[in-house]
C-alpha cells in the first residue's frame, strides 16, 4: 500500500481514535455548558478551516516578500492580507501578525524600544494587570525594573499614582491594559502622562480587541505609540496576537514600525505560524462585516444586563458594575479567598469562569477573593439579556449556597483536607445539581457547532 493510503489521506478517527475521541469530549463540554471565562470565545468553522490547513506545512521566516525560503508566494500572500486587514481595521500604519500569542507580542514591545534594567510601569498584577506588564515571576520584572501602578478601591485605574509615579521614576516604557479591568481605560490619560516624561506608551488591548474594532470601547489609537492584542479574545480569532504601531508612534521615533518587526524576527522568533496567520486574516475579515459591529455591542449589553442581575441577587460587584465585557464578583462579604469555591462549584453546574483577584485583596493570588465571568463566548453563541438575567440569578444562587456553607481555613495545612471534602460534598449538592439541570436546557436552545467530524 501506498503512503497516500496508510498516512497521508485517512480521517484521525481512524489513524488516532484516542485523540479523535478526546477532541469529541472536549467538543461535548463546550455544547453542554456555559462558557463565561472573558478571555475565551467560540471561533467561527471559517476560522477553524483555515487554522487545520497546509499552511502549517510551511517556513516562511522574514516578512512578505523578504523570506529565507523559497516557495512563499501564497504565504506572503496571506500575510500580506491579515496586515492590510489589521490596518484598516484599527487605523494604523504598521501592523506585524507574527507573534505566536499575547504574551510574545509584548515581550517584543521590550526588546524593540528598551534595554534589559531600563524601568517599566504597568497595572500591578493583582489589581488586574497582566504578568507581562512587570509581575515579579515574569521576565517583564527580571529583566526590566518594575513600577506597577495600582487601582482605587473603586476599581479605576489611580492616575495621581501613574503620574506621581512616572515622574519620579522617568521609565522608558507605560503600559495600559489588564486582564481583569471591568472599566474603560483612560487611554488619553496615560498617553499624556508618557508624553510628559518621554515614555513610550503601549497598550495591551488583548481583552477588548473585538469591542474597540466594534465600536463599543473607546479605541486607543489617537494615544498610544504601540497596540498590541491577542486575536482570540473578543476579536474571535486563532489563539495569536499581533503589534500595531501609530501614527503618534511613527512620529515620536520613525524607526518604531522597523525596531518592532526586528524584535519580532529574528529578535525572539522564528517561522512564523502560517496557519495560524491566515486564519487571523479570515478572523479580521469577519471583523469587517456590520455583523461584527452588532457582536461587540451586544456583548457589552449582555454583560451589563449580567451585572445587573448578580446585584439584583443580592452580590457585590468590583466598581459596582461594568464598562465591557467582564465583570468580577466580590466575595469577601462571606470572608476571604472564596473564589476557588464558586469556581469549582459552577464548574459542576456547566458554568465555567474563573477565580480571580479584586483591587486590595485580602487573601492570595492562588486563593483569591473573587471571581471574573464575561460574555464574548455565550454571545456569539446567541444568549441576549433575557438569559443574562437567568444566569446571573443561578450563579448568585450557586454563590450563596457554596459561599455560606465553606470558608478556606486561616491555617494553611488545613486548606487541603478542607477541599477534598468540600469538593467530594458538592458532588451530591442539589442546588448545584438544579442550577445545572437549567444550564443543560439552556444549552439545547443554543447549540454550537453542527458540522465538525472527527
Ligand atoms: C490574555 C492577555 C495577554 C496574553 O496572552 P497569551 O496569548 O495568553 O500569552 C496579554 N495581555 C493581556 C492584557 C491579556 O489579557
């Protein structure tokens, strides 16, 4: 027999039934439940296309029509594609839509404008800033000096601090942006505060991507020398990012666009993924259509109709609301680091979000106070304001439950054995188990995918 017959041509569930059937599972876990970790969501089967194609055969490392290697001509062809989309998308000169994913994208914002030991300012990560903006495990904060900058106990970002902050502290680069913000960045703020000190000013705009081309956040364009993004948050794409630089940046230094594409390749990368860029190029394209416009509105009515009936139910919500996409639930009304507890507690009733920290969180990262739940992937997959208002009462229901019975022990050698019987109990808890029930009814009504074979 052929390699055409035995390799090449046959279906994985036929070559790899194992995987076959694990990527079954995992399409089965995300149809029977509530997907509302903000920073996911739910691609399109164009996306899906492009990113499974003989692209990913290919090695094209350089820039469109300046490679190492030879039989590039449809890859410049595509790459070429996703960045005139970029620019017109986001009206900006330069876009680079190599990087691998969001946090090398930001390490190429470094290496291209400062030198290891030049100090950087960025959001402190447990007030919602990312790892790469200076968090002190990260290479943001071993090879640079951080200064991060906190929020208020109203959830916004404290400007007097940044500007007091940076003047003092004269730093080469500010970032703005986070991971767990549910207000909208003041953009023109930090923009100015870094013109006052001859900073470059980078914002990381991978969580509300999609609202901005949307129309639904105020875009940092006008006010920052650097964008960077990933592409699979709101903006729905392939797991990616991508570096724009604009016109503020070209005139604040006219070799930006080049000392960006330098630190890309060869500064920190090789090939570039050339599945994955052409299916940001489909992504993008999507992001043109009016449609798109509709999605990133409804995503922030969806989630302010979510807020609005977490209060109604009785919880306290960080700065009392939101702006986007994302909202956090402030737990400590029922003590401290009660974030694993509805975290594993929806999980068991199809509700997936995340334990998170809030601004001047009594307990740790790793068993914070609150939780962070948002609405891109439920959006795209049709749920509107009615059925925000039904889920937001079945979490506050879920959170009551968990959150009065089990609180984490102030001993730390006692958290273990605490959670082993905390998470055998909720197996057998009716209210989870109702909630659930509802979850699954509700599922049905909105289906995903109906033509993935595997
Ligand atoms: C998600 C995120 C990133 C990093 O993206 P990865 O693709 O996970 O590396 C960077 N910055 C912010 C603000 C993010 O939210």
């Amino acid at each position: 027999m052929s390699n055409q017959e035995t390799f090449l041509n046959k279906p994985i569930k036929e070559t790899d039934p194992q995987v076959s059937s694990i990527i079954k599972k995992e399409i089965d876990r995300m149809s029977h439940g509530l997907e509302m970790i903000p920073s996911e969501n739910v691609v399109s089967l164009a996306v899906l296309n492009a990113l499974g194609s003989v692209f990913t055969n290919k090695y094209s490392e350089g820039y469109p029509r300046k490679r190492y290697y030879g039989g590039n001509e449809n890859a410049d062809e595509v790459e070429a594609l996703a960045i005139e989309r970029a620019k017109k998308l986001f009206g900006v000169p330069h876009a680079n839509v190599q990087p691998y994913s969001g946090s090398p994208a930001n390490m190429a914002v470094y290496f291209a404008v400062c030198n290891p030991g030049d100090t950087v300012m960025g959001q402190n990560l447990p007030d919602g800033g990312h790892l790469t903006h200076g968090w002190k495990v990260n290479f943001s904060a071993k090879f640079y000096k951080s200064v991060p900058y906190h929020v208020k106990p109203n959830g916004c970002i404290d400007i007097d601090e940044v500007r007091k902050l940076a003047h003092e502290n004269k730093p080469k680069l500010i970032w703005c942006g986070a991971t767990a913000y549910v207000r909208e960045f003041p953009f023109e703020e930090l923009g100015k505060i870094a013109d006052e000190v001859g900073a470059y000013f980078a914002a990381d705009v991978a969580h509300i991507s999609g609202l901005i081309i949307g129309g639904a956040h105020k875009s940092p364009v006008p006010y920052a020398d650097i964008i960077t993004t990933t592409t699979h948050k709101t903006l729905r794409g392939p797991r990616g990012a991508m570096i724009l630089v604009t016109e503020k940046g070209l005139k604040k230094d006219p070799e930006l666009a080049d000392k960006i594409d330098r630190a890309v390749f060869p500064g920190l990368q090789g090939g570039p993924h050339d599945h994955q860029t052409s299916a940001i190029a489909v992504a993008l394209g999507e992001a043109m259509k009016p449609d798109f416009k509709e999605y990133a509105h409804q995503i922030v009515k969806n989630c302010k109709a979510l807020a609005a009936s977490l209060m109604k139910h009785g919880l306290k919500l960080v700065s009392d609301g939101t702006d986007n996409h994302m909202i956090l639930i402030d737990l400590t009304a029922y003590g401290k680091g009660g974030g694993i507890f509805v975290q594993e507690a929806l999980d068991h009733a199809n509700i997936t979000l995340n334990k998170n920290t809030i601004p001047a969180d009594p307990s740790s990262p790793f068993y914070p106070s609150g939780v962070r739940l948002g609405t891109p992937a439920t959006t795209t997959r049709g749920l509107k304001e009615k059925e925000m208002e039904l889920i937001g009462e079945w979490v506050a229901k879920v959170v009551k439950e968990v959150c009065s019975k089990y609180k984490l022990p102030e001993d730390k050698t006692q958290i273990k054995e605490y959670l082993a019987k905390f998470r055998s109990e909720i197996k057998s808890n009716s209210t989870i188990a109702e909630v659930k029930g509802n979850v699954l009814e509700l599922c049905k009504k909105f289906p995903l995918y109906k033509t993935l074979v595997y």
